[in-house]
C-alpha cells in the first residue's frame, strides 16, 4: 500500500544531494541502502545489469547485495549476488577502470547468464518500491521525516 505522504523522488534528491556533497561514508547505513537500491533499479531498469556495473552504480555492487537484504529483499539479493559472482572470487572490483576490464573480460557465456539474470529481476518477485517505501518510513529520521 503507497504512503501518500512519501515520494520517493524527493527522498532520492535529498539523499542524493547529500551523498554527491559527503561521500558515502558521512551518510547513515538507512542513506546508504537507498543509494544501493535506488542505484540498482534506476540502473538496471535502464539498461540492465551491464550498465549496473558499467556505470558508478557498479562501485557498490557487493554492498547491494546486504542493502536488498536490508528492506527484504531476499529473492532480489541473491540474484545480485549471483551476477556479481559472474565476476570472480572477489566478485565485481568496486574501482571503475577494473571493473570494466572485468565486464571486458566475461565472455559470451557469462553475459548470458547476465542477461538470465536480468530477465529474473524484470519479474519483480520482491516488490522493490514497496520495500523500499516501508524501509524509509521505519527509518524516518534517518531520512529526516520526523
């Protein structure tokens, strides 16, 4: 059920607009996880998982992964968690330029598996916006609501 009183949108710019003035650190862990979530859904809904980790967004690949588990978001977790596998042992580097040497270097049948994984994500077996709603608001002050 949507919450009349929260857009998202306007979460997005006010943790957005902190976290390009702070960095990542300086943000509380519930600021942290809607840049992780929000990130992957703008991302891969774009452009799927390729652009996910082509783009910045891909420098929080592994945090991702403990953020979705975070909301609840169990079945979408070990989705990401099974495309950053795609990337190796360490999985995918949280540096750019590695990070596209490592989508360089995937090769034909991981980029399958890639986009098999992305075809399970369009299915929306989690409801993201809604987890992602009720994690905002148990969280209020965090995103200053209060």
């Amino acid at each position: 059920m949507k919450n009349p009183q929260l857009d998202l949108f306007k979460v997005s710019d006010r943790v957005f607009a902190k976290y390009f003035k702070t960095g990542l650190e300086d943000l509380a862990e519930p600021e942290r996880v809607f840049i992780c979530l929000w990130q992957l859904e703008a991302q891969v809904n774009n452009g799927g998982f390729h652009q996910f980790y082509f783009n910045s967004s891909g420098n929080l690949a592994r945090d991702t992964v403990s953020s979705l588990q975070a909301i609840g978001a169990e079945h979408t977790a070990n989705l990401v968690r099974k495309a950053n596998a795609l990337f190796g042992k360490t999985g995918p580097s949280s540096e750019w330029s590695e990070r596209q040497e490592q989508l360089e270097a995937l090769g034909d049948s991981k980029t399958r598996m890639m986009d098999d994984i992305e075809a399970e994500f369009m299915q929306y077996t989690d409801k993201l916006g809604q987890l992602l709603e009720a994690y905002v608001l148990k969280n209020a002050a965090a995103f200053s609501l209060m």
